[in-house]
C-alpha cells in the first residue's frame, strides 16, 4: 500500500498515540516531518524528537508532553491536503483558537508558525494546525 499522503499519516499517528495515553510515538523520518517536531518541541507541544537513521529514510522518535492525565496537545488538523493544496498571502494566514494555537506554514523562508510567518510578511502553504 502506498502513502498518498504522509503528513496526515504523521498527525494520525501523534492523535492515536494521545487517546491511547502512550509517552512516545515512532514516525517514519522525513525533512519536512523532522521540522514539523521541531517546530511543536520549540513551542511546547511536545517534550522532545529524535532523529534515528536507518538503511532506508531514518525515524522520528516524538515524547509525547501530558500535563499531568492530559496530553499538551489538544489537537491536529491537517489543512492542506495532496488533492487540495492551501496557499495564503501573508495577510490572510488563519488564527488557530484565537492566537492560542500554532499554524505551520510551508513558505519561501522555510518551515514555519504562522506568527513567524507574519513577522517575516510571507505566506504559503497551510500545513496544519495543532492546539
């Protein structure tokens, strides 16, 4: 079976994990996943990310954060999809819950949050949204 799309597989597998109460999850690697790890372990959604390399495309190893019986991570949601790409200007980049969540944006400038993105004026791709 092939993987259309490995972002969502990454999310999926981050959201399961959660609602199983598990401390880590094992990812397949890759550098855009590596960078979304270190993008939630930068803003405290996650406690830290290995990376792992192995004979084919390497691992990520992701330590779950729980604030005591609740995980950090409230949510993910995948925006932008293989079969529904969603590009914004820098201007029209979402708000996730008010500010209280992150936006990870795709831009010229790299792999960002949304309000990196703002500071830096550039838009993208919406990646996903995690609260």
């Amino acid at each position: 079976m092939s993987m259309t799309d490995p972002i969502s597989d990454m999310l999926t597998r981050i959201r399961n994990a959660l609602m199983a109460g598990h401390r880590e999850v094992i990812v397949p690697g890759s550098k855009l996943k590596r960078r979304i790890a270190q993008i939630l372990d930068q803003e405290g959604y996650i406690e830290s990310f290995e990376w792992n390399e192995d004979d084919r495309q390497g691992t990520l190893r992701i330590s779950l954060r729980w604030h005591e019986t609740a995980p950090a991570i409230e949510g993910l949601r995948r925006v932008s999809r293989p079969g529904q790409r969603h590009y914004v200007r820098c201007s029209d980049i979402p708000k996730v819950r008010n500010g209280l969540g992150i936006m990870i944006v795709s831009t010229s400038h790299g792999v960002m949050t949304d309000r990196a993105a703002r500071r830096e004026g550039v838009g993208g791709e919406l990646i996903c949204s995690v609260w």
